[in-house]
C-alpha cells in the first residue's frame, strides 16, 4: 500500500532476490531509505515536466516465457505525453518491422522505461508500469473522455502527423504508471544535442542507416 505521499512499501517495490542482495551486501538500510524518500507510485508534477522535455527513451519488456528485449523510442521534446500523474502514452511510427517490444507487451504487460537528459541537467528518471497496445480510434476514444486530451491535440508534429500522413503514426502504448524514481547523475556522461540528416542508405551503402552495419546480411569478403 501507498503512504499519503505516494510511496509504497518496499515489499511492493523490490524482489525477494533484491531483498536478499540487500542484505547480504549490506545494502538494506540505504535502500530502505531510497524507497521511503525517492520511490512513488505516480509521476509528480516535477517528472511530467521531465518527460515534456524528453525527446528519446529507453524501453525494456519481456515476453511470457521471461526473454527480454531493449529498445529505445525518439521523436520529438514531447512525444511521450503524461496526460496525468498515473498515464503515460506514446506513438508507434511505421518502419517498426519486427515488432519485438510490442509482442512482449502483448504477452507480458510489465515495462521499464528510463529517460535520460544527457546534455542539460544529466539526470534519469526511471518510470515503471503495465502497458498496453491501442489503435488510433481506440486512443482517440480514450481522449474523448480525459481532461489532458488537449496535450494530444495541441502538439504540432503530431496533429501534422494525424491529419497530413495518418499511416505513419500507426498506434499507441499507453503506460499505468507504477512507480516513478530518479537515476543519479553521477555516470551519466555530459553530451551536446547535434541536429543531423537521417541517411536511409542504398542497395550499394546497406551500412549508411544502420540497417547491415555490422555485416551480418552483407558478410565482408575474406
């Protein structure tokens, strides 16, 4: 259960196999004190404006048999939305072939989600949660009845997206939020934000986007 605060009991917040490291390293008593002062089951109003900023995350699900998959998704400062402090949605672009993350979800509702700001304050935060996969019309739907529709509706790109080329932006994953916590500064490594061309490549440059870069479809020659 949460306290008036929003933080939960470290039974909910940990493993056994967490707790059992804890204890045997030495480590309990800081953690305690990490979960009792850092650790909430909701996204506060500092951490939305957070993930207002954030133009890339990182993405961890696994499937029902407990094989993992790390991912990443960009787009915009903005394009994963809090619509409150317990709802996180994003879009999914077409060009998402193989649809790893997604299957996992379908599965396995449990996600990981960690945003990073590298090039100003050089902090982390990581949000837990149980995700799940909408179409357009069913996030559109969904909207019709939220307050923070206007979130949505109001961010240029993706009304451009919407309304001028509605086959790229093909659904959505909407996060319940879970638990909310920070990921220190300390090794997080200072970078500057470079605005670039993406190169798509050709038959004869299946390196340029990434596509076969490390040789796997196009072995290199002996």
């Amino acid at each position: 259960m949460s306290d008036a605060d929003g933080n939960q009991n470290d039974a909910e917040l940990s493993s056994p196999g967490e707790r059992a490291l804890q204890a045997k390293y030495g480590k309990a008593t800081h953690a305690l004190a990490f979960y009792k002062h850092q650790v909430i089951d909701h996204l506060n109003d500092t951490m939305r404006g957070f993930v207002a900023r954030m133009e890339m995350v990182f993405l961890a699900t696994a499937g029902a048999g407990g094989e993992c998959h790390a991912s990443f998704r960009a787009g915009h400062a903005g394009f994963v939305k809090a619509l409150d402090a317990h709802t996180l949605i994003y879009p999914e672009y077409r060009g998402n072939g193989v649809l790893s993350s997604l299957g996992n979800i379908s599965e396995n509702p449990h996600v990981a989600l960690m945003f990073v700001d590298f090039s100003g304050d050089q902090i982390g935060l990581h949000v837990n949660g149980r995700a799940r996969i909408l179409e357009n019309d069913e996030l559109l739907e969904f909207l019709k009845q939220h307050p923070a529709a206007e979130t949505v509706f109001k961010d240029a790109v993706l009304s451009d997206i919407m309304n001028s080329d509605g086959g790229h932006l093909e659904r959505w994953v909407m996060v319940s939020v879970t638990r909310a916590f920070v990921h220190c500064s300390k090794h997080i490594p200072p970078m500057a934000r470079l605005d670039h061309e993406i190169q798509w490549g050709t038959k004869t440059e299946p390196h340029a986007h990434g596509g076969d870069y490390f040789t796997v479809a196009h072995p290199e020659k002996p």
